[in-house]
C-alpha cells in the first residue's frame, strides 16, 4: 500500500515536472517504490532534451545498463590494497555478508556515519559480517590514513581508491 502511494506521487511528481532537474532528481527514487527499468526508462524519455543531456540523467541510464546487483544478487568483484598494502579482493568474502562503505576523509557527512559502523561491526563481526570501507576522490593517502586513525576504524577493511575505479564500478555518484 505505501510503496503503490510513493510509486502513484512519484510518478505524477515527475510528469508535472518534466522540465526541471528535480523531475530527474525524482527518477533517481523510483526504485524505492519497485518501480521497474522499462518505466524509469519511460519516465526519462518524458524529460526534455536540456535535461535529459545533464549529469545525473547520464548516470541514471549508466545504472540501468547494469546488471541488476541488488540484495541477494552477487555483487561485481574488484580488487584493492588495504592500508597495509595487502590485497584484498571481494569474491575471496563468499559465505560472509559484506558492507560496502564508499567514502572520503573530507566528507563530513561520510565519517558522521562512523560510530553506527563501529557499532554494527561489534555486534554482527562474529555473525559473519565484513566491512569494506573504500575511500574515493583522495588526492593521495596522506588525509585517508590520518582518518582512519582518528576514527580508529582499524578493524575492518579500508582501501583507498584514487582513481575511483570501484565506485564507478558501482555506479555510486560522486561524494
């Protein structure tokens, strides 16, 4: 019943504003309300050309492109160093439930989510969780290693992804 009324508003919400970012912005939330690909798709080819050429539209339909890696589904592998400079690849986590946590040193809002980790980590390691924490758009590592000892966020992965490979991989937009 909820996610029909959210799918119902969002939908209306995006014709009405076809024209403007926040219609695109809107489509973003559609996969919340279930919302299959064919009509996101529909919904993007509503918007007009100027906004359909921007950034976020452009990423929207790079996300669609992808396999669905939803919950359940086996996520895309990758490969990184940890701040120990040993190699840690995803596929080698099989029979464990792992959390991927894209971030930055200067993001504010990112370390803000610090403590929820530590605590989730503490109460579900033994349970078979894993923390991957990979840092994007660091210019070099000097920032990044100063973070994760202020925070000491020591106890589970942490790789830094300069180039942000993985997090285009993911399709996660940029922080």
């Amino acid at each position: 019943m909820y996610k029909q009324k959210l799918k119902d508003s969002l939908l209306t919400f995006i014709r009405a504003h076809s024209n403007s970012v926040i219609g695109a912005k809107a489509i973003g939330y559609l996969g919340t309300a279930d919302v299959n690909k064919d009509t996101i798709i529909s919904m993007l080819n509503m918007l007009t050309y100027d906004i359909k050429s921007g950034y976020f539209v452009s990423w929207l339909k790079q996300l669609l492109k992808r396999p669905d890696a939803g919950v359940g589904n086996t996520a895309p592998d990758f490969l990184g160093k940890d701040i120990n400079g040993a190699a840690i690849r995803l596929s080698a986590l099989k029979k464990r439930y792992v959390l991927i946590d894209f971030w930055a040193s200067w993001c504010i809002p990112c370390r803000s989510l610090t403590p929820d980790l530590k605590e989730w980590y503490s109460r579900y390691h033994s349970r078979g969780l894993e923390i991957i924490s990979i840092a994007v758009g660091e210019k070099d590592s000097t920032g990044w290693r100063k973070a994760i000892d202020d925070d000491k966020v020591n106890d589970w992965y942490q790789i830094l992804d300069a180039e942000s490979v993985r997090r285009q991989k993911y399709s996660v937009g940029p922080i």
